[in-house]
C-alpha cells in the first residue's frame, strides 16, 4: 500500500484496524533523515568521570577529609542525685531532660526543660550555664557521649545525672508531676 512514495508492508487485517492519520506520521518520519547524535547544543560539555564532584569540593575534600563523629564517652560528667537537688535551686543551672515528651509531661524534676543535647548546641547563649543532662535512666552511655560534645562546643559546664530519672525517684527527690508506679 503506497504512501507517498513509501511502501508499509501490514497485514491486511491491520491496514484497516490503523487510522490513516497514523499511517501518515510514521511514513512521513520514515523519509526523514537521521538526526545527528548528539545534538548540536550538548557538544561543549565535559564528559563525566568515575566520580562526580564539584570542582570546588574537591580542593576542600583534599585537604579535610571526612571523619566520623566517635565522641568517646566522659564518665567525669556524672553526677548524683543528692549533687544535683543543690544545684536545682541555682538560676545558672539548666537542667535538659532528653526523655520522650509524653514521659516528661508525666512527671519531670521542677525546672527542667524537655530538650535534647542536639537542640542544646544550637542554643550558645547557655553555655555559660552549668547544664545537667537527664535521661530515663537506661542507655545512659549516650548521655555521657552528648557530655563530651557539648564540652567540645563550649559547654564546659556540663553533668549529666547518673542513674537519670530512676535514680532521683529512687533518691526520694521531689517531681512535678505524677509519680510513676
């Protein structure tokens, strides 16, 4: 079946099935001579290497290389209880209870704020404060990993309650809040 000039060779139950339209379009693509490769408008770009880096972070990833963050933990930073109920009354301590917020709203130690030692490093205004991390009690070491991070950034400050929350309430200090059964 002819089409200007070009021949499709379809079974005859398609010829039929297809739009002339169709038809039309795919003859008129056939004629059409091939399209250099690649276009004109990408032949100034670089080919790409192994590794695709921003000219200026390679001078800068040359001279510091990446290092992961191995905090080792400052067990100097504990304190007890009995330390910290004298240093609750003082209004340069700041005490950071880490604790999930539905555990800090049931029961907290009087002034505490319910905040990470990550939240803690973008607050520089405290670190002239003695700051006290709490924590539930459990997983303690990271605390004392937190202890030595805030001390590398300025916090020289820094406790953190050993035992956490279970130890005050075992103390028989006071708390804000419903005591947990």
């Amino acid at each position: 079946m002819p089409l200007c000039g070009f021949s499709v060779a379809l079974p005859r139950a398609f010829r039929h099935a297809l739009p002339m339209g169709l038809l039309t379009a795919s003859a008129a693509l056939a004629q059409a001579p091939p399209a250099a490769w690649p276009p004109q408008a990408s032949s100034n770009f670089q080919q790409a290497s192994s590794e695709c880096l921003r000219k200026d972070a390679e001078s800068q990833a040359a001279a510091q290389p990446l290092k992961p963050d191995r905090a080792s933990p400052d067990l100097s930073c504990a304190i007890t209880p009995v330390e910290l109920s004298g240093l609750v009354k003082r209004p340069d301590t700041v005490m950071a209870d880490d604790r999930p917020a539905a555990d800090f709203a049931a029961f907290h130690i009087d002034g505490a704020m319910n905040l990470t030692a990550a939240e803690l490093r973008t607050k520089p205004y405290l670190r002239s404060k003695a700051v006290v991390l709490i924590g539930s009690g459990k997983a303690e070491r990271e605390r004392y990993i937190d202890c030595a991070r805030l001390k590398a950034n300025g916090f020289k400050h820094t406790k953190v309650l050993r035992g956490g929350m279970i130890a005050w309430l075992s103390s028989g200090q006071a708390i804000l809040g419903a005591c947990p059964t």
